[in-house]
C-alpha cells in the first residue's frame, strides 16, 4: 500500500511538470518544449547569471528547480523569456535544429563589419524530430488483403523519465564543478536550422540575422556532456563548452556516433581528465551560415551585460 501510494505521488509530481502521455505527438512536442525552458533556467540559476528573486520555485522527482520567470525588476529574466518563446516557434515548425547559449565578449574588426564574439562558455541544445521507428509489417496470407503496419517504440515513459532526470542532475553536478564566471560577460542565444525544410527568410519572433557576427572560443577548452532525452517523436541533447580551466571536476571522453565524436562525458567516478578534440561539432557549428540572435543591455546581479 506504501509502495502504491509512492508511486502514485511520484506520477502526480511529474504530472505538475510534464505530460504523461509522451507517445502522443502533441504532447511529446509539449514536453520537450518544456523540458527545454527547465534545462535553460536551470543553467542560469546553476550559473548565477540571475538572482533567487528571477525564479519560480518547482519541485520534479524529488528535485528542486528553478523556473525562470517574466519580472519588471529584471528586464533581462523577460528577455530570456521571450528568445524560448521565439524558440518554441521554431520548435513548433520543426525548423530549430539547435540552440546555444554563449556568454562573451566581444571584438570590434576596425578593418571590416565584422564582430568577433569571444565565447567564454556555451550550452548547447540538439533537437530532432520525428525519429524513425521500427516497424512491423503484418502482411495477410490473402494478398488480396491489405497489410497493416504496427510501429514499435523502443523508448517507455519510465526511461524518458530517468533521462530526465538524470540530465537535470547533471546540469547541477556540472555546474557546481565550474568555477565562477568572470565578472563582464554578457550573454546571447544562437539558434540554427534545419535548412532543408526551413525557408531562408524565417526569423523567429525575438531573433534576428546576424551574418556579420563570428564565434571564437578559447583555445583550451573542453566538451562535457549532459544527457540525451527523446521520446518516439522528439529528441533533446545537451552538451556545454567552457574553458578547462573552470572546470574543477572530473570527466571521462566517450567515443561517440556520427555527429557528437569524441566529447566529454560527465563522469561521477572517473579521476582525471582528458583532451578534448579541437575540431568538435560545436565549435564547427558556430562558423554556419545561417545565425541568429540576439543580446541584452540589463546588467546582470552577477554577470554584466552590455552592447
């Protein structure tokens, strides 16, 4: 009866946040949206960039977190606000393929138009959509009857929800390994697109074009991975990029598949760390050519940030 209750409560909490029926698309497009704006306020309030008064308190699984939330006192926490509901967008039309949080400085070119945006520290979200399905054709002995076809899903609610789970640990774990941000950084969110099914004059709602920015990080830097979480529909992956020198834990490098090759993976137990490849993804992805984003002028309690 105690176990019953337990698991009753724990499906009530996670009910609060997400939706429960994940293999419908709808509400698979609903979640991952959500779990989206979680992981970026849970970045922002791990990493100081906004004060205890910017959040909503939430509980998920035993897990306290922290919502971000629209204030008059915090122009800044609005703004953020208002690039994921840009993003949600963009989401919507299955157009967003990633988007990344870069804090900065910056570099005027005084021989050309370009600004060279050194970033400090980034995190990046991956989405994808739509993802293939084993099916099971179950053709009739009589061809003259027709076939049907039943799609087997290899992800249950109770593995989406570990996933969950453990990316929001390690968004904390991570960020308690990191040392803390310089003082003058200011903050800006990039997103790119699927340009196969994305028109090249989309601009979501608080974006704009920015072809004449460039990304540099700095030279010894270190991929660290957080978790990968997909339903039949959707999928989410997060991963940061910050400088070694603020990274004070422990990681491990993990040979991965196709797109995420040799990055780093958040390890609880490994002792040391390792190189990471300087030709990573992530940083190839900031020389695309399709960018935007967009920068704010509040400053921050603990970061500043400034045109």
């Amino acid at each position: 009866m105690a176990t019953a209750l337990e698991i009753k409560q724990n499906i009530g909490n996670w009910s609060k946040m997400f939706p429960n029926e994940l293999g419908v698309e709808l509400q698979s497009l609903v979640f991952i949206k959500k779990l989206f704006a979680v992981a970026v306020s849970y970045v922002l309030y791990f990493r100081d960039i906004f004060p205890e008064s910017a959040f909503h308190d939430k509980q998920l699984e035993g897990i306290e977190l922290k919502i971000l939330k629209e204030s008059s006192i915090l122009p800044a926490s609005s703004k953020i606000v208002y690039w994921l509901k840009g993003c949600f967008d963009a989401i919507d039309r299955q157009f967003l393929k990633s988007a990344t949080i870069a804090l900065y400085s910056t570099k005027k070119d005084s021989h050309s138009n370009i600004c060279e945006y050194n970033v400090f520290e980034s995190y990046c979200f991956r989405l994808s959509y739509c993802r293939k399905k084993l099916s099971l054709d179950l053709t009739s002995e009589n061809k003259r009857e027709p076939s049907s076809v039943c799609e087997i899903s290899n992800c249950s609610e109770a593995e989406i929800r570990k996933a969950t789970l453990n990316l929001l640990k390690n968004i904390q774990i991570a960020s308690e390994r990191l040392s803390k941000l310089p003082p003058e950084l200011m903050i800006t969110m990039k997103l790119q697109y699927y340009d196969e099914v994305t028109p090249e004059n989309y601009v979501p709602p608080g974006f704009k074009r920015a072809d004449d920015v460039t990304f540099t990080f700095e030279e010894d830097n270190i991929n660290v991975r957080l978790g990968n979480v997909r339903t039949v529909h959707h999928s989410i992956k997060m991963h940061i990029q910050t400088s070694r020198r603020l990274l004070s834990g422990s990681v491990k490098s993990t040979q991965s598949t196709q797109e995420d090759e040799s990055i780093h993976e958040l390890s609880l137990c490994s002792l040391g760390t390792s190189k990471a490849n300087e030709k990573d993804d992530l940083s190839l992805s900031f020389h695309n050519r399709r960018l935007d984003l967009m920068k704010t002028n509040h400053r921050f309690t603990r970061l500043a940030a400034r045109v």
